[in-house]
C-alpha cells in the first residue's frame, strides 16, 4: 500500500509539473502575442499608412498625370505641402519602426528601407535633384513632423497634421533646404514631364511598394484591396540601384 501511495503520489506530482508547464508555455505564448498585436497597432500599421499614402500620391502624379488635377483643385497649392508632408510622414515612421517595431533586427526590412533612404539622399553625377533629401534632412524632418500623445499604451507617436506642419515650413527659422526645393519644384510644374526630378520619384514608389508587400506578406493582410502597380524605372536609376547593391 505503502509503494502504491508512493506511485500515486510521483504520478500526480508528475501530471502537475507537465499542466503547469503547459500553462505557462500558453500564457508566454499569449504575452508574446498581446506584445506582438501591440507593437502592430504602435508601429507597423502607422508605417504601411504612410507607406501606402506616399506610393499611392507618386503613383498618380507619375503614371496619371495627376499633377494637373492637384493644381487645380487648389488654389493656394496646398497640394505641395501635401505631398512633402506624406515624405516627412515616412520618414518619421520609417525610424519608429526600425527603432521600436517589430522588424527591428530583420535584415530584409532593413535592406528596404535603406534602400528607400538612399534613393532619396543619392545624387546622380552630382546634380542635386528637386526631391533628394540628405540623411540628416531626412533625420530633422522626422524629428520635426512626429509627436508623442497619451495613447491606450502610454506614450504613444503621433504625426503633426498638415496645417501645422504647414506652419513650422512657413516660419522664418525654418531650415530645411530640402523641403524649400521640393515645394519649388511642385509648385512650378504645370505637368509631371517639368518635374526634372521625376526619376527619383519613380524609383521610390517602386521600393514603397515592394516595403508595402513584403510588410503585408509577413502580417497576413493588405491596406489595398488590388495589386500595386510599379511606375516604370528609367535605366539609369535601375544601374544605380544595381552598383549600390539594393536590389534583392
């Protein structure tokens, strides 16, 4: 009886350690799943949105024609401060997300947006482009266009909307020679052929894209409905990207 009680004993300290351990594999994997959808809500999907916003504005203006109908429908140009907005947006989600987010040590990720962050600060036979913004312009304009709020976790980014930023642009202290050229540009082109800078503008909507489906692939799901579409890349920018080494 004595041996008996024993086994029943080892047996049902046995059964304990197992369901305890279970418990605390399901409740871990839940943590990690609760941080996971966290991460998701502060970080990746702030960063599709600005992804899908700028791509999808290049878009139109390259493949569209849709410059004309952006001037036209505004009087005071407010288009341009709309679209270098939609840049200072990305930027500033681009380095959340690779700060904080969840693809911060996932080499793909990175080899993207450091593409996107080269197109946009590379010049070509050392011509400063209408759009190019150099890393530390890049840098400021993230800085200046993000805020943080009280959210449902704690401190939480925010970006300044249009008509502040619009303000910041406007004061007499403002110093970002990048901004200045790009609403330059916009505000001057009657049509998208004026844009000297076009090229660049395509090569970046093209790695937008390819950020936007490989971010979608990883979540399970998509800001847009149907297929991207690619504006077509000149063939100088296709060899720059290739001596440069960003393509996959």
């Amino acid at each position: 009886m004595e041996w008996l009680k024993f086994v029943l004993a080892l047996a049902t300290a046995v059964v304990t350690s197992i369901w305890t351990v279970l418990n605390w594999k399901r409740q871990r994997e839940a943590d990690r799943d609760k941080d996971r959808k966290k991460l998701a809500a502060l970080y990746v999907l702030p960063f599709l949105s600005a992804c899908e916003e700028l791509q999808s504005r290049l878009y139109n203006i390259l493949a569209h024609s849709g410059l004309e109908p952006l001037r036209n429908r505004s009087a005071n140009q407010e288009y341009a401060y709309e679209i270098v907005h939609m840049m200072a947006q990305y930027f500033g989600w681009e380095r959340s997300a690779r700060r904080y987010g969840p693809y911060t040590m996932d080499p793909h990720f990175i080899k993207l947006t450091e593409g996107i962050r080269a197109t946009f600060a590379k010049d070509l036979n050392g011509v400063v482009g209408e759009f190019i913004f150099f890393r530390p312009e890049q840098k400021a304009l993230a800085s200046l266009v993000m805020t943080r709020m009280s959210g449902e976790y704690g401190p939480e980014f925010e970006t300044l909307p249009l008509y502040e930023f619009k303000k910041r642009i406007d004061s007499p202290d403002f110093g970002i020679a990048s901004c200045m050229r790009a609403l330059t540009a916009l505000r001057s082109a009657k049509k998208v052929e004026e844009l000297s800078d076009r090229e660049r503008l395509a090569e970046i909507q093209n790695r937008l894209v390819e950020v936007l489906s490989y971010i979608e692939a990883r979540e399970g799901f998509s800001l847009y409905p149907k297929k991207r579409k690619h504006v077509p890349r000149s063939e100088q920018w296709k060899a720059w990207a290739l001596r440069e080494g960003w393509d996959a």
